[in-house]
C-alpha cells in the first residue's frame, strides 16, 4: 500500500468510527466504538497502541518483583553466598590482619569456619527479609518508572538502591542478627578475637558484625537483583508474563 493510499484507508477508518459514535445516545456505546477505532487504526496501519502510564509503572513493578524474588530464591539457598565468588561475604577488611595472624598460627580452619558461618547469616537473611524489598518497589512513581524503561540495564535496581537502602539496612539487622546468632557466627567472633586480641603488643579488634554482615548482605541482594532486571530488559525468555512481555518487548 503506498503512503497516500495508506493515510486515506486510516482517515477513512477514523471518519468512519467517528461518524457510528456521534449517532449513538449513550456513553457507554461510544466508549465501546472508539475502543473499536483504536483497534482497527491500530491493524491499519500496523502498529501497536502505545503503552498507558500505568502499564509502564505495572510492567516496571512487576520487573523488580520478579527479580527480587528470584535473587531471594538463589540466595536463600545451601551456599547461595558461600559458593558465589560475586558476592561470598570474606573475613572483614579492618579485621583481616586477625585472619593472617591465627593462619600463621595454625589456625586457618578456624578462619574459614567463620567466614562460612557469615555466609550463612546472609543466606538466611535473605530468605526472611525478601518480602521487605519487595515492599518497598510500591513507592515507585509513574514518572520514574517512564524515566528507569528507557534507562541502563539496571535503572531499576539504582533507583531502588538510593531510595530504599537505608530503610532497608534497618529492616535487614534484626534478621542479620538472628542469623548470626543461630548459624553461632557470633560467637566464632567473638572466639577468634579473643584469641587474636591475647597475643602480646597487638592492637585489639572490635569489628561491628552485625553491620558487616548487614552491608555485605545488602549489597550482595542488590547485586542479583540487578542481574535478574538486565536479564529481563535483554532475554525475552526471562519475561515470565503478559505484562513483562508487552513493557520490554515494546523497547525492541
């Protein structure tokens, strides 16, 4: 069909659409004929009628959810930040002279019991407190999810990064310290420092754990979120349902 003949076809279309709807006595018939003239404009000229603002907010949603839950699903699991080289939470940086020191004194197994012990903390923490991230995708906006759809591979996940870390860091500490406390993580802690702060002219170690582990946690979370949103944005397979389908699929 060539141009001409194709805007004359759509002009007619809609004259046509128009014409049946000024006829009809009530709202609700018109509402439903120009629904119908959308449709049809839409197969005339070939294209797809344009996502709603709120399609785009519910797709975008929708794309963290899913992401969140399966980054809480990998983490939550036997070894999800143990066996993660990405994201394995290591003996504390400010700490790590205490790790070289019992190393040197034979006692490396107790060292890599302790950094295990964290990374079960985490594992654990990240079951419990997934839903509270996902909560907190809800204050999304229907202006910030227009401006994160045609953003980076992972304007989502920054944008819920800056507005919630420090509600969630909050969030996340009464179950950091649970874990630790029930993975023994805590005490391993506390038996390796004494142990290190014994030997004579060292300096004494009073690392925060929990926070540690609170900020290791977090940012290993935010890590595989991250991952699963640039998934969804570049692997049609990884668009789960409708909604995620019609919003990414729209971009291509």
């Amino acid at each position: 069909m060539s141009k001409k003949s194709f805007g004359l076809a759509s002009f007619f279309v809609v004259a046509l659409v128009f014409s049946i709807s000024w006829s009809q006595n009530t709202k609700k018939k018109k509402k439903s004929i120009l629904g119908k003239a959308t449709e049809v404009v839409s197969t005339v000229t070939g294209g797809a009628v344009p996502l709603s603002e709120s399609e785009i907010a519910e797709g975008l949603k929708e794309a963290l959810k899913v992401g969140s839950n399966n980054a809480s699903s990998k983490l939550s699991v036997l070894d999800g930040f143990n066996k993660n080289s990405l994201i394995r939470i290591p003996f504390p940086k400010d700490a790590q002279i205490v790790a070289d020191k019992l190393r040197q004194m034979g006692f490396g197994n107790k060292v890599d019991e302790f950094e295990t012990t964290l990374n079960r903390a985490a594992e654990q923490a990240s079951k419990d407190a997934a839903n509270i991230f996902v909560n907190a995708i809800t204050a999304m906006t229907i202006t910030d999810a227009k401006n994160i759809l045609q953003g980076s591979n992972n304007a989502a996940t920054q944008y819920l990064k800056s507005k919630t870390s420090d509600q969630l860091k909050t969030a996340f500490k009464p179950y950091i310290e649970t874990a630790l406390n029930s993975t023994y993580a805590t005490s391993k802690w506390k038996e390796l420092t004494t142990m290190y702060n014994k030997i004579p002219l060292v300096k004494p170690v009073n690392t925060d754990l929990v926070g540690y582990t609170n900020d290791k946690a977090l940012t290993g979370l935010f890590t595989v979120v991250e991952q699963e949103e640039t998934k969804i944005r570049q692997d049609p397979a990884a668009r789960v349902n409708d909604i995620l389908k019609k919003v990414f699929g729209s971009k291509q």
